[in-house]
C-alpha cells in the first residue's frame, strides 16, 4: 500500500466517510482524481496532501517525507531528499 492510500483511508476512518464519493466530496477533488490516486495513475498534489494533514492533525513535513516515494519514480532523487529531511 502506498502512503498516498494509506492517507486516503485514514481521512476515510477518520471523518466515518463510506465511499471514495464521500472522500472526493471532503477534499473538494472529484471522484476520478481520487480514483486516480488510488490506482497511481497520478500522484497527489501537495496542496491537498497538506490540506489532508491538516484534517488528520499530521506534520507538514512528515507528510512530505513520507510521499516522497509516490511522487517521484527516480530513487536517487528519493534517496537525496530523505537524507536532508530525516523523518
């Protein structure tokens, strides 16, 4: 499970959302965009993965740390940003 997932299903629990409808509607996306998360067609965009921390109460930079892998395919890049932002 990605951490982009993982993100989607605790908004989900945590707000008692029942449907990928109900979360799309929450974060203000249609249903297609969270349906392309879910299936990695496209990443998250960081203004609604930090929209997301807000509503789960996360650290901004956590959050960042921890999409890294979804967001970008190159591990060197990965690599290189995790060790100037330790989790």
């Amino acid at each position: 499970m990605t951490y982009t997932i993982e993100l989607l299903d605790m908004v989900k629990a945590r707000y008692n959302l029942t449907s990928d409808y109900q979360l799309a509607k929450k974060l203000n996306v249609t249903g297609a965009r969270v349906s392309n998360w879910r299936c990695k067609k496209n990443s998250m965009d960081w203004d609604i993965a930090f929209a997301i921390a807000d509503l789960l109460e996360l650290e901004d930079h956590k959050v960042v740390h921890n999409l890294l892998e979804d967001k970008y395919e190159n591990p060197r890049l990965v690599n290189a940003l995790r060790v100037i932002s330790p989790n």
